[in-house]
C-alpha cells in the first residue's frame, strides 16, 4: 500500500516563536520532511519571528541546525537541505510593540498573487491577543488568513474564556486552528477508521456490552527543561484536559453525521458535556521519587523543580462516567504520568462476559478486549477465547487476534507523516476537523476546574510513586474497589 502525496497550495507560514524550542524541534522539521515527501509546492515562503535580532542567513543556520537534530533519518526524496533554507527567511519584531511589523508587512507582500497566508503562534498564551491584534493593525490578516495555536490553551476556564474572546475580536472561529498534537497522530485517526469504517465493532460499542474502557498515554520522560511551566500545570492540565480527553470523545462519540470538521467537533463537545464531574474518591494524583540506581539516577520531581514541599501532580488517574444512553453504567479510567515504567498509550476496551458459560465454572471467565495501541507499534489486538488445544476436556484460552499497521500496511505503506506534519498540512488545506474549536476547549476546562479546585480547597498531596514504576499504588486501589484492573504498562 502506497501512502498518497497530495500537494498543498502555496502559501506563506509565519512562526512567531521562530527561535524556540517547537519551532526547532517540531515545525521546522515536520516542515522539511513534508518538503522532502515532495508536499510543498514550491512556490512556499516561511518566515521565522521572534524578538532577538539575526539575518535571514544566520536564521538559516538556526534552522538548518535544528532540522539536522530533530528531522530524524528519513530520507530526503522530493528536495534538498538547501532547496528547503530556499524558502526560509526571517524577520526579527517586538510582540508588544511596533518594531519590525513594517517590515514582515514588506516581506509579505512582496508576492503578487497571494498564496494562503499562516501566522503560527508558537509562543506563550500571553503574546496570542497581542499578535492578533497586531495582525490586524498591519493589515497582514486577510480573509483566508490562518492562525494556528498551541496548548496550553488557558490554564482554566476564565483564561480559555478570555483567550477565546480576544482572539475572536480579530478573527473568526473557521480561521483560528488550535492544536492538541495527539488529534494529529496516525493511530488516534484510526479510532475513527475503526469504529466508523467497520460493522464490526459499532453495534457493541455501548454500556449493554463494553464493561469499561482503560485510556492509558505513560511516559518515561520526567519534567526536564520544562521545570517551570510544568510546576504550574501538572498532569491534570498538561496531558487529562487535552489529550487524554481527546482520546475519550473519539472513543465515546456518537457516529458524526461525516468525516466533517464541525459534524465531528460537535460530537466530541457532547461527550465532554455529559461528562459527570469526577468523584474526589475517583480521582488518584501522583508525584515521582527520586531514582537512587546508580546505572540510571533521576532526581524526585521536588529535587528537579528545586521545591521541597511542591504539591504538583506528574501522574493522574480518575474514572469517569458519561452520562448518555451510550455509556450509562460504563466507566472510563483514565490515567497518565511521567517517569513511569514504559512509554505507551494504549485504549483498552473490555468487553462484557458472555452473559451464560456453558463451559462451567472451572472454564473460567473469559471476556474479549479490544486492545488499541497508539504508540509505539501503533496497532490493534483483540483477544479472543478459543478452546486450549489438546485432550483433557472443554479448557478455555484467550489468544490475541494481533495486528500491527507498519505490518500490515507494508514497507509501502511508509514511515506515516508525524502528528506536526500533518497538522501544518491541514491548516494549508483549511481542514478544522483535528483541531479544536473554542467551545470544545471550555467545555474541556468546565469539567477540569472542579477536579483542581478541590484539590486545592483539601490541601491534598499528590502519593509518592518510584519512578520507573507503574504509578502510585492508589491508583490500583481505584481499580481493585471495583473489582478490575489496570492493563499492564508494555512497551
Ligand atoms: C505534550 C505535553 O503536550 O505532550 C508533554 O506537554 C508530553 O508533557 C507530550 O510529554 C507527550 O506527547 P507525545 O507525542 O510524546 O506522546
């Protein structure tokens, strides 16, 4: 299976935040690899942003640079290192003030029919209103012009509320592009494949059959370089409000009506508003220890942000109920963490029991499930009860039915275009449907706020976990009262 190029229509992408961290590490490379896929038209401009003061051709080096660390091995088929820089130039301007705007304007206009026109904010929600309104001000906002910006977007309700409204009094809803990375990935695409592109499951995707479902997204990674901002945020803001409530409104939405931005960002909003708000019972936080092995030492999670008595979450678990026809009486656990035992984000849906064994009791319980890994080696395993070969009776045994997509798909099928790039290419095209439009983040921050409101109004202390282990033993327990348990964190 050949995976298909379609080129995109000219355009000229605008990074403020063009020396930072995400630009270097994530959009000028996503950039250069969609270059090499041969994705770019040729005709593209990017323009890097930001206040310190360099030349196009010292930008250039920044960039060349950070595609060389973050690019990966992929080969370059469609162009060249240097057929890339081509098109790459920068402007050095003030957010807050009127420096350097004249001159982006010049630079952008300076091609005679407008191709689309990208603004990319990758800076602090802080500078979102400001640039807008700047924007606006040089006359560099067209109707077809685009915003793209990044999470964390707000750090509550109020702020979202607030970020929304500034950003709205410049631009309308189908011209801002939020981005939540994980809507961008290969895999999170399938769920919608799977569910809606087969008769198989759908018919049993609902309370009456699935038992519960287990989204798990665990990281090896702690904190670092981010000390400051994650000290801020914890888990529940950084990974639950986004990410993880993504997953969740893919895997419980109603059938959109079609694969269209807004039939589809409707469904996912209901399914956050009919989210029931979470038990404090029903909800575990974490915080890693230090790690005294001395092949592999790690700081604690306090050591690292340098404060002893932090109370910041970098794990979460919680379970959640949907109330809706579909999902009455089926729990979702949820949970995430940092410095945990493997890297792996997994969405297990465990399936009824049948409701009558004629096999007898000593056959054993034996429900299928529905194993849906998003990385790594994206794939889907569903496990299925078969009769244990041999003599000695009617023994039951649960074999997985396993498929791995870069198996099945082939070496044809290509290293798929990571979630940047494919994001940046939807922007180009217009196409909303993996971004998140404004409702849908409030309505994320309405059923967060009440979680962190009463963790602070307790005075509640995330449970020390050991880094490198499955979480805090807590987060078991919120399991075990229920008489499950949490899938293994594997690789
Ligand atoms: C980011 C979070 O949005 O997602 C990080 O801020 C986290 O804390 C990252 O590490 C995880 O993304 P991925 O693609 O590596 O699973």
């Amino acid at each position: 299976m050949v995976s298909r190029v379609i080129p995109v229509d000219p355009f000229d992408l605008v990074i403020f935040g063009g020396t930072g961290d995400l630009a270097q590490r994530k959009i000028l490379p996503a950039l250069f690899r969609r270059h090499c896929a041969g994705q770019l038209p040729g005709g593209e401009r990017v323009i890097g942003a930001a206040r310190t003061a360099l030349t196009s051709a010292e930008y250039r080096t920044i960039v060349a640079e950070a595609i060389r660390s973050h690019a990966g091995p992929k080969a370059c088929g469609g162009g060249t290192l240097e057929s890339f820089l081509d098109r790459v130039s920068y402007v050095a301007l003030d957010a807050l003030g009127d420096e350097g705007w004249d001159a982006l304007a010049t630079e952008l206009n300076t091609q005679d029919n407008a191709p689309v026109r990208l603004f990319y904010f990758s800076v602090g929600p802080g500078l979102f209103g400001p640039l807008a309104e700047r924007l606006q001000k040089y006359g560099l906002a067209k109707d077809d012009t685009r915003i793209v910006v990044e999470k964390p977007f707000g750090r509550d309700l109020g702020s979202a509320q607030e970020l929304n409204r500034t950003l709205a009094s410049h631009f309308h809803e189908g011209q801002i592009y939020r981005i939540d990375h994980y809507l961008g990935k290969e895999t999170v695409q399938n769920l919608m494949a799977v569910r809606f592109g087969n008769m198989l499951f759908e018919p049993l995707w609902n309370s009456q059959y699935v038992d519960h479902i287990q989204i798990t997204v665990a990281e090896t990674v702690g904190v670092e370089g981010r000390e400051e901002y994650y000290e801020r945020a914890g888990a529940m803001r950084d990974m639950m409000q986004n990410h993880l409530m993504q997953l969740l409104c893919l895997i419980a939405m109603e059938p959109p009506a079609k694969f269209d931005p807004d039939a589809v960002r409707d469904e996912k909003l209901k399914v956050i508003r009919a989210l029931d708000p979470v038990e404090p019972h029903h909800i575990v936080r974490g915080q890693y220890q230090a790690r005294l092995d001395p092949e592999d030492p790690h700081p604690s999670y306090r050591g690292l942000v340098s404060n002893p008595r932090s109370t910041t979450e970098s794990y979460v678990a919680l379970k959640a109920h949907i109330s809706n026809w579909r999902w009455a009486g089926t729990p979702f656990y949820l949970r995430t963490g940092k410095r945990l035992v493997n890297r792996s984000s997994v969405i297990n849906v465990m399936f009824k029991d049948a409701p009558h064994s004629i096999f007898g009791a000593e056959a054993g319980r034996h429900a299928n499930h529905l194993k849906i890994r998003l990385q790594p080696n994206e794939g889907i395993t569903l496990s299925v009860t078969i009769k244990e070969p041999g003599q000695g009776g009617m023994r039951l045994v649960d074999v997985p039915l396993d498929m791995s997509f870069a198996e099945a798909l082939g070496p044809e099928g290509g290293d798929p275009p990571d979630a940047y790039e494919r994001l940046i290419m939807d922007v180009v095209r217009g196409n909303q449907t993996l971004f998140m439009r404004g409702d849908e983040v409030e309505a994320a921050w309405a059923w967060t706020d009440p979680v962190i409101a009463g963790w602070k109004s307790r005075g509640d202390v995330p449970k020390p976990y050991e880094s490198g282990s499955t979480g805090p033993g807590d987060a078991d327990l919120l399991m075990r009262r229920d008489g499950r348990e949490w899938r293994g964190i594997n690789p």
